[in-house]
C-alpha cells in the first residue's frame, strides 16, 4: 500500500525540481536583459504620459485596462518624478515555473528603484516572447523615509 504513495511522491518532488530548475534556467538566461529592459521602461514611462506606458504592455494588459484606470494609475504615480535608478532585482522563481504552463514566459521582479522625489519598490511581472520584453503588471510602492 505505501508503494504507491512512494511513487506519488517521487513524481511529484521530480516534478517540483524540474519547475525549479526551469526557473533557475529563466533567470539566469533573461536577468541582464530584463535589467536593461527595465531600465528603459522606467526612463519612458516616468514622462507618465498615457502613450508611454501603453507602448510598454503586452497586448492582454492593453485590453484589460481601460483608460480611466490608466490615467489614475499615471496620477498616483507622477509624484515620483522621472525614473533616476534601479537597484538589485529579486527574481521571482514561482512566476517563471508557473510559466510553464502558460501560454507565454513570464517573469517576475521587484526592485528598489529611485526617482527624483523618492525611493519606491517596484514589481514588474514581464512576458516574453520571441526575445523580446513586454510589461504584463507592474505597480509601484512609494517607500517611507
């Protein structure tokens, strides 16, 4: 009787490494490409015009907000003022595993940023396709100094 529960859970710890291992591949393939990616998001999105940041989403993002979400999404951010830095990326291993299951690669980061008012945490979730980046989320945390 324990046989079988002993090859459930072997199947399932393979299953989980292999998911981690792919995770591991993701981030070590796309970290220097997301970071510069990143960065000229942020330098574009930080005029926070509307066309700016609509030009960085995926096309699913694009449909899911509407401009009013879009415009207030710009005001609560705009008192950062213009993206100056980002700091070391943390990357998100169960985004990129669960990834697998998509239908596109997805990435995810959060990152000390600094803008010309202030320092702010940023998580950036950033689908891949055909090698290039595209923003599927993002939000942005004002830190308290």
């Amino acid at each position: 009787m324990l046989k079988p529960l002993h090859v459930f859970i072997g199947f399932c710890l393979l299953v989980f490494g292999g998911l981690y291992y792919y995770a591991t591949e993701q981030d070590d393939k796309h970290s220097a490409q997301a970071r510069l990616y990143l960065e000229d998001a942020l330098s574009e999105i930080s005029s926070w015009q509307p066309e700016a940041l609509r030009h960085h989403l995926t096309p699913a993002a694009r449909e899911a907000v509407s401009n009013e979400q879009l415009y207030q999404v710009l005001e609560q951010y705009r008192p950062l003022g213009k993206f100056k830095s980002l700091h070391s990326l943390q990357f998100s291993t169960l985004t990129a595993a669960l990834s697998v299951f998509g239908e596109e690669k997805r990435l995810s980061y959060s990152f000390p940023a600094r803008f010309e008012n202030g320092e702010a945490l940023v998580t950036a979730t950033l689908a891949v396709h055909e090698g290039q980046f595209r923003l599927y989320n993002f939000s942005i945390r004002r830190s308290e100094s």
